[in-house]
C-alpha cells in the first residue's frame, strides 16, 4: 500500500471511529506501528488529523447545540450566480418519471426552478425545495417527518419514515460543507446522519458543491469519494480540486456562473410560511 493510499485509509479509520490507539490502527492498515507513527506526524503537520499520546483522533468542528448553522436567507444570498449554474446543469441530468432524492441546502434549491413541468418523484427534507416544486410542477412530493429547524428550512434527522426508508431513487442530489481526499465533508453531525443513511438509497449519488467548498479545512466525515458518481461545481474550482475528484473515477461537470441577476431575483423563504 503506497503512502497516499495509506493516508486516506487512516484518515477514513479515524473519521468513522473517532480515535484510535497506534497499535490497533497498525493492525487495521497490515503495517508495523512505526509507520503509523510517521503517518500520524506527518498527517498532525497537514492539520489532517489530531496526534494523541499513543494514537489519533479525528478533528472535529464546532459545534453549539441546539444546531446553529447559518440560516436558509443568509446562506441564500452567497454564490448566488455560481449555485444557479450548477442547479441547472443538475435539473438537466433528470427525466420524467425519475425518482429523486433532494437534500436540503440553497444550491439544490435552485433545482426546483428547474424542475418546473416536469413530473417526478422528488423526496426532500427542506420546506422551500417541496413548496417551489408543488408551486410550479406536476411532480409528486414527499416531505420527511423529523424534528423542524425553521431558520435553516430542514427537517432533521430526517429520512427515517416507512415512505422513505423503501425508497430507491435513480439519483440522490446533495451538498457539502467541503469535498476533500478523504470524502464527502459536513459541519453538523444532525446532517451527517441524514446523508449518511441517503447515499445507501440512490442509484447514483450527484454532489452539487460550487467553487468555494474546495480547500476547506474541517468537517466530519459524510462518505468516502468512491461513492459520488458525479459532482457539479462551476469554473473557479481549482485544477488541483478536480483532479483529485477525477482521479477517484468522478465525472466532473464544470459550469461558467449565471449573469448576476436582481437582488430580489428568486431569493427563498426557509419555512412553511
């Protein structure tokens, strides 16, 4: 096993168990603990890891609880020309009578408007993208019980009702708090759960993440890159970010941003209000 393989198995390790002493992560990776050990230096230095005495813990976010994230109208106004493009490219991989799941966020939002007249079955967790699409389409739409986070427009943990657990979507279109090596990335832990148990009910997983999600640091871990089929982003992604993607055998659809358009141009309301 070469280094940079080794690495991202490590980092993998640590992501799904939290932490780790030395010796049982020699034994998980069949080599001898002194390789661990540089591992682990090295992996420390990249601020990829935390190095412990003896072992090495995943880094974790912080996180308040109650969930704090940014709400829905803030995060709503940022990149707003760049998640346009990308939406739409996304709406263009769908045909009638598909079947999809939509994760909650602003740039799957942008989906809806682009889904207009189409009919499908679309399962979504957020108030916005269910009402866009119930406004403007033909399409059947099921909304998933959990508990309500108003400010953000999601429902979490949610996915967990009979009507969604048997479902098996051709695609499962979702965002990121960062695509790195190591996979798929989130801030909260509430939505790590949901899409967790969502990337296991798709046909193909289609990640939307526009230029800003490469090079972040921190997160937790959602799924490793050998379960996306496909990633949207738009041309500010850097070379070295899509590469990366592409080398773990991930088709790629680089998109120009959308003409900046009025303010008040197709800004969403987060709750069912």
């Amino acid at each position: 096993m070469d280094q940079r393989h080794r690495h991202k198995q490590l980092l993998r390790l640590l992501a799904e168990h939290g932490a780790a002493p030395i010796p049982r992560l020699a034994a998980w990776l069949g080599v001898s603990a002194a390789t661990v050990r540089r591992d682990i230096r090295l992996l420390d230095t990249a601020d990829q890891l935390h190095r412990t005495h003896g072992g090495a813990r995943r880094i974790e976010p912080a996180i308040a609880r109650p969930w704090q994230g940014a709400t829905f109208e803030e995060a709503a106004r940022v990149h707003v020309e760049r998640k346009r493009a990308i939406a739409r490219r996304a709406a263009a991989l769908c045909a009638d009578g598909d079947t999809l799941l939509i994760g909650s966020g602003t740039t799957t939002f942008h989906m809806a408007g682009f889904l207009a007249g189409r009919r499908m079955r679309v399962v979504t967790n957020s108030f916005a993208i269910a009402r866009a699409l119930l406004a403007s389409g033909d399409s059947d739409v099921i909304l998933s019980g959990g508990k309500v986070y108003p400010a953000q427009g999601v429902i979490l943990s949610p996915f967990d009702t009979e009507a969604v657990q048997y479902c098996h979507a051709d695609r499962l279109f979702m965002g990121a708090h960062c695509l790195a090596a190591l996979g798929v990335m989130e801030a909260d832990a509430l939505l790590i759960g949901a899409g967790r148990r969502l990337v296991h009910q798709a046909r193909e997983v289609v990640v939307l993440a526009d230029s800003s999600k490469f090079g972040k640091r921190g997160g937790m871990f959602l799924c490793a890159l050998d379960r996306i089929a496909r990633v949207v982003t738009d041309t500010g992604a850097p070379d070295a970010g899509v590469q990366m993607l592409e080398r773990a055998g991930i088709e790629v659809d680089v998109v120009p941003p959308d003409a900046p358009a009025p303010a008040a141009c197709m800004l969403p309301r987060a709750g069912p209000h």
